[in-house]
C-alpha cells in the first residue's frame, strides 16, 4: 500500500530490479546515480520501442529525490511517452521503490527524458507516425 494512496505510478511498468549493497553511496543509502541509470535505461527502452530503432539521451529536466531507495528495496521505474515531434521525443518517467519485505509502496523521483532517434550513422532520423488507436468496437445489447 502506498503511504499517499491518492497517487499511483504513471505509465508503464519498464524496469524492475532490486538495490543491492554494491549501489550505495557514503550514508549506505542507494546512490542517486544508480537511480537515473535506472531509469535512463528505462526511457532508452520506451524510446526504442515508440521510435522503432536506436535512440539516445540528449536532455533530462531537473530532478528531485523525494524518498531514499534502501537496499533490499525493488526499484520500478514506469514510462509513458509524451511529446513526439520529428525526431526527438519527451518521456516521462518515475521510479518508484517498494520497500524490501513489505508492500509499501513509495515515489522516490521522477524526470522527463528527451531522446533523439538516430540512424546506423548516429545521425538524427525521423520517428515514424504513431500506429491509430483501434476503434472501439461497439455492439447491440
């Protein structure tokens, strides 16, 4: 159960891995840098997806650690595509922990990732259309 029951994560579910002892910083907290990789990692995967080959990481707005990630913790990090133009694209994307050996479940950061598609080359290539939502299919009752 989540401490603030009003809020859920948004999007989808991308990555999930477990904080380990090897990923803690000098207070034995989960170094925040762990953290972004994650969830970089995350907006790479849902950026491959929507623009259907290579993409890279070219910004990231800024971001604020509300919560510690814990060793033991199971850090999900959820995306959720939102500007696409040309060739770059905004994700947004949250981390969320659930704390080790309960079902607590709490935001600890979130950032809007922007990602370019790119060629072979490494050059910038245009992101194809978007597939139309199907139509709902409607029937007599």
């Amino acid at each position: 159960m989540d401490r603030d029951s009003a809020e859920e994560p948004k999007g989808d579910l991308t990555v999930r891995t477990i904080a380990m002892p090897a990923d803690t910083n000098a207070n034995g907290d989960i170094f925040g840098g762990w953290v972004l990789s994650q969830m970089d990692q995350a907006g790479g995967i849902a950026g491959v997806d929507r623009a259907e080959g290579r993409v890279v990481t070219v910004a990231l707005d800024a971001m604020t650690f509300i919560r510690p990630v814990r060793i033991g913790d199971v850090l999900c990090v959820y995306t959720r595509i939102g500007h696409v133009g040309r060739t770059s694209m905004k994700i947004e994307v949250e981390a969320w922990a659930r704390r080790f050996r309960t079902q607590l479940r709490e935001k600890v950061t979130s950032a809007t990732f922007t990602f370019v598609a790119i060629d072979d080359e490494g050059r910038p290539r245009a992101i194809p259309k978007a597939a139309p939502a199907p139509e709902a299919v409607l029937t007599d009752a």
